[in-house]
C-alpha cells in the first residue's frame, strides 16, 4: 500500500508540474486564443529571420529559439483544450463583424473600389479561417470530455484541414493590378502575407493534432469501463472541494487491479499453457520455461499499462500531456518487443528445435533465430524514432545516399554476413563438425552472423571471421559415413622363411575380410544411398563425395634395416572418436595373434656384431 501511495503521488506531482512549469514563456493563465496568436507571431518572425537578405547562418540560433517556441506551444494547446470558454458576446460580435465585412466586401466591388474590396476580402478571409480552425478545437474539446477516439478525432480535423485548404485559395493579382497608390498595395502585400502566415500557422497545428492523435486519445479500459463517470459520481457524493477525490480513489484501485492480476498471471498463464500443449506430463518441462520466460515481461507491461490509465485518470477531462504519452507509447514497444523476443526463445525455441532436428541443418534454423531477432529489434527501434519526431520515410530514403559511406565503413562487417550466408548454405561444415581450419582444430560451436566458433581439443575457444574462413582450406573430419582410415606396418625378425609370411599375409587378409569392424566392399554409398545415389554414380564418385571407403591391402612391402615389413592397409567402419579406436585396438590385438600363431616375431631396432677368426700368429704376437 505505502507503494502505491508513493506512486499516485508521483503521477499528482508530475500532472502539477505538467502544468506549471518554471521554464515555459507561456503562462498557465494564457488562454487558448492568446497561445495559437503567439504561434502565428512566431512563424511571421520565423519567416522574416529565413527571408532575411543577411547570411542565413547568422540567425541560426534565433531559429533554433523560435521552433523550440513553438513546439512548446504545440505541446501546450491539447491540455488548454478543455478550458475554453465561449461568451455569448463575443460570439455575437464575430458574427456582425463577419457579416458586416461581407456586406462590404459587396459594396466595395460594386463600386470598384479596388482597395477596400481586398482589404475587406483579406479580413473576412481571416476571419473564416478562425473560424473553421476554432470550430475544429472546440469539437475536440467535447470529444475529450465524452473519450477521445483517434479515429474520430483524425475525422475532425481533416474536415478542418479541407476547408483551411481551400480557405488559403485566394488570387487578388487582378484587382491588385487595378490599384495605382504603392502605399495602398504594399498594405495589401503585408495583410496578405499576414492571412497565409495565419492558415499556415492553423493548419501546422491541426497536422500535429491529427499526427498526435493516439496519444491524445483517452485510454481504452478508461473509456470502456466509463471511469469517468465514476470519478464524477464519486466527487458528487464528496464534499471535498481542494482535492479531487474521485480520481484518487479510482487510481488507487486501477494499480491495486493490476498489481493483484501480475501475481495471478502465471496461473492464468498456466490454465492457457494446457489448452495449448495439453496435458501430458511430457510437456511439463515446456511449460514451466514458457511461464518463466513471459511472467516478467507481461508483468511488467500490465504494471506500464496500469501508469498509462493513471495518467488518463489524473489528467481527465484534459487528453494526457504528449510528451508522456510518446513516453507511455515509446515503454509499451520496448516492452512488446521484449515479449515477443521471449516467445521466441520459449515455444518458438522448441518448435525451432523441433525443425532443427527434422531438417538436420542446426546452424540455419539458427540464422533464422538471430535474423528475427534483429528484425524485431529494428521495427522497434524505429518505432520508437517514429513515436521520438523522426521522419521515418527521410530516414530510410537516405540510407540509399549514405549507402556507399556505409558500406565502405563497415565492409569487413558485410563481408563476413554474406560469409556466413555462404558457409551455412555452401554444407562445408556443419554444428558439431570436427574440423580444421586455417591450423585450427576443433569441434564447430556455432556459426555466428560475422564469425564461426570453435572448440579446440585442448577445451579454449577460438573465434574465425567467416570471410577468413571463405578464403582458406577447410579440412572436415566429419563428413564421413563409413570409413576411417589405419596404415601400418607389421616388422618381424628377418629369420623369418618366405612359407610363413606367405601364411600371415594370407590370414591378415581373411581377418580384414570377415571383421565386423572392417569396412568391406558392400559398404557404399550405392548399398545405403537408394536409387539417387544410382543415378549421380553416373556424373560423380558417390563414394567419394558422400564418404565411403571400404578398400583394404596387405602385403610384404619392404626389407628394412632391422625388419620385414607387412603393409597393412584398411578403414574401420566407426568413424567417431571412441569407436574408431576401440576397433583399431581390437584389430591390433588379432594381428598379434595371427603373427604368434604363425611362429612369427615381432623385430625390433637392433644391431649385430660379426667377429671374424683369429690366425695363431696373431695370437703369439698379441
């Protein structure tokens, strides 16, 4: 409770501030009128800084000054909206004003008085003006106080735009013509310009309005849910004429509602997690990391929307400041962004590993991850730039001009995506692929948008730009299905006779020939490929190019130095790590039988010394 008190007296602080502020020239007493007077000032002084004959660059800083100027003033005006007031009067008087100067306007053409018939068309045209933009604020005034739709306000506010538009249609260069006093028609000039400046100005702030106008409407649970009139039927049943009660009351139960619903969120998460996956056990696991990876993001936007209201609430019957509704919108992207970010990485992961499994390409459903990934992160990054006052169209299109300064800046950067492109679709290697690449050896980890990882045997981990990796020898280990390769030579002593290594090479040959662990002439690619394999036997080695090899030799190849060698020559069928040596380990063991079996021994470097006889004279002289 003591949270929640602290959080309406921020938002009550805040809303005071709003409208108070120190350093706003424009005061909280001025009205409405007096506000949209100071914004067609602005753009004549504007006007005349950027139609000045001196160097533009002069006047920057006063330029800079007078659209900050206005842009407070277009902040201001939705919040003094609900404040206008309408004298009968003064109603009364711009009616005989507007009709006394068309009742002019008529006597003046009719007796050609060519100066008179302007200046009374000017003002009347000035008067219409206002009146379709003051008729436009006043329709949005009760629009805000029965709950603001932006669709209904954009409808407003176009019809003013229309009618402004063919207001600003106006050509006085053929009565102008007819005027010969230069003081007379440099008065017209200036009261001219004077009636552009002012529609202009008229029109600019309808623009902002109808751009603005998600953020002016009210908040759809308020709207809804008609809060405001239970914020009225509360005040009326109060006596408590300094605060307002009704507002406190339904602030504090809209953030004790979604405070309360935040804590029963992962149930109701839960009670649609078992419609979704059903109710087999197996999928407990899914929907426990489904549940941890969107209870924080979901809580966290009801608590963002629960603010949202609040400020409605506070601000009411006044359409919630922009400046924090840009704010509210610019969090609730942010927020959705993450949200969906966290579908991906929750059910959509297990889908994705689904696929990953089906397809066996791990590495391009990967890409696909960190592709929408970053697309997600883009939409929202220019959504907010959008919500911020940034031209998005501009901004695109000149991504086409500063391309080239781009590419050339981040070359390596581009060069090592379509790298990655290339690698994933090029099947060079895959995740899990023992490799070497550029003397590095090692298990493939991952491969990234700009570099490959790799674990190397000694367990560090060694990251490779993908583009280096394009321009250099790729050695896979992996991409063998049967067939690893031994060489070795069998030396025995050299009292060997021809007759028993004649039987030893004949018994290697029988137990290279009938092992299990032995690739042999039927394992091929045309044995396990079906009739694709067939069919491309014609245009290439299917053995080759799937990784087949089942060829074996044994033979008396040498005589060395201290030994006869027996070339052995075969590929295991295992081609993983523990398999392969388990069967070069047993083949070894059986070659050692066969070479006992045989009477056989194994030689090993050694040296003989022959001495030759001694004569007796040798003998008697020694």
């Amino acid at each position: 409770m003591k949270k929640i008190l602290i959080i309406l007296f921020a938002f009550f602080t805040l809303h005071l501030n709003a409208q108070q502020e120190k350093e706003n020239p424009f005061k909280e007493k001025d009205s409405i009128f007096s506000l949209v007077q100071n914004y067609i000032e602005l753009n004549l002084l504007l006007e005349s800084f950027k139609n000045s004959d001196a160097n533009a660059s002069e006047f920057q800083d006063n330029i800079k000054e007078i659209e900050k100027q206005k842009n407070t003033i277009l902040t201001i005006l939705p919040l003094k909206m609900v404040s206008q007031k309408v004298d009968d009067k003064e109603v009364k008087e711009f009616l005989n004003t507007k009709h006394q100067l068309k009742k002019n306007t008529e006597e003046a053409q009719l007796k050609k008085r060519y100066y008179e018939y302007v200046d009374s068309k000017i003002k009347l045209l000035n008067l219409t003006s206002a009146e379709h933009f003051y008729i436009c604020l006043f329709e949005l005034e009760k629009l805000f106080i029965q709950g603001a739709q932006s669709d209904k306000i954009k409808n407003i506010i176009d019809k003013s735009i229309d009618s402004l538009k063919e207001d600003i249609v106006f050509n006085f260069s053929f009565d102008k013509e007819k005027i010969n006093d230069i003081d007379q028609l440099r008065t017209l000039e200036v009261n001219e310009n004077s009636l552009r400046n002012a529609i202009k100005s008229y029109n600019e702030i309808l623009i902002y309005l109808r751009n603005n106008a998600n953020l002016l409407e009210t908040n759809f649970l308020f709207n809804e849910l008609g809060l405001q009139k239970a914020i009225n039927y509360i005040n009326d049943n109060t006596q408590i004429e300094s605060v307002n009660v009704g507002k406190i009351v339904i602030s504090i139960i809209v953030i004790v509602f979604f405070y309360s619903l935040k804590f029963y969120l992962a149930k109701i998460l839960y009670f649609f997690l078992i419609r979704l996956f059903g109710n087999k056990s197996a999928n407990l696991e899914i929907k426990t990391h489904f549940l941890e990876k969107l209870q924080k993001p979901i809580g966290w936007f009801l608590f963002a929307y629960a603010i949202g209201i609040c400020f409605t609430i506070v601000y009411y019957p006044v359409p919630v400041d922009i400046r924090i509704g840009n704010i509210l919108y610019i969090i609730y992207i942010v927020l959705s962004a993450w949200l969906v970010i966290n579908i991906f990485d929750s059910y959509g992961m297990v889908a994705v590993a689904k696929l990953a499994e089906k397809s066996g390409k791990r590495e391009v459903v990967n890409l696909v991850i960190k592709i929408l990934y970053f697309i997600i992160i883009v939409i929202a990054f220019l959504f907010v730039l959008a919500h911020l006052g940034f031209n998005i169209s501009a901004l695109i299109a000149s991504l086409g001009i500063g391309g080239l300064a781009v590419a050339l800046a981040a070359k390596d950067i581009i060069a090592n995506f379509f790298a990655s492109v290339l690698l994933l679709f090029d099947n060079s290697f895959n995740q899990g692929d023992w490799v070497e690449i550029s003397g590095i050896e090692g298990t493939i980890v991952e491969i990234g948008l700009r570099k490959t990882t790799i674990r190397t045997f000694d367990n560090s981990l060694v990251f490779l730009p993908n583009s280096t990796i394009m321009g250099t020898n790729i050695k896979n280990w992996s991409k063998r299905k049967i067939g690893r390769h031994v060489k070795l030579f069998l030396g025995v002593t050299y009292d060997a006779t021809p007759e028993q290594l004649e039987r030893c090479v004949e018994d290697i040959k029988n137990l290279l020939a009938t092992s299990p662990l032995i690739a042999q002439v039927d394992d091929s690619a045309l044995n396990y490929g079906g009739s694709r394999a067939r069919y491309r036997q014609n245009l290439v080695s299917v053995n080759d190019l799937e990784g087949y090899k089942n060829v074996s030799y044994v033979a008396v190849s040498s005589f060395s130095a201290s030994s006869i060698d027996i070339e052995v020559y075969f590929y295991t069928k295992a081609v993983d790590g523990k398999g392969f040596r388990e069967s070069r380990q047993s083949i070894l063991l059986e070659l050692m039988k066969i070479v006992a079996k045989n009477n056989l021994s194994f030689a090993f470097p050694s040296q003989s010394l022959y001495i030759e006889k001694i004569n007796n004279n040798s003998k008697e002289e020694l």
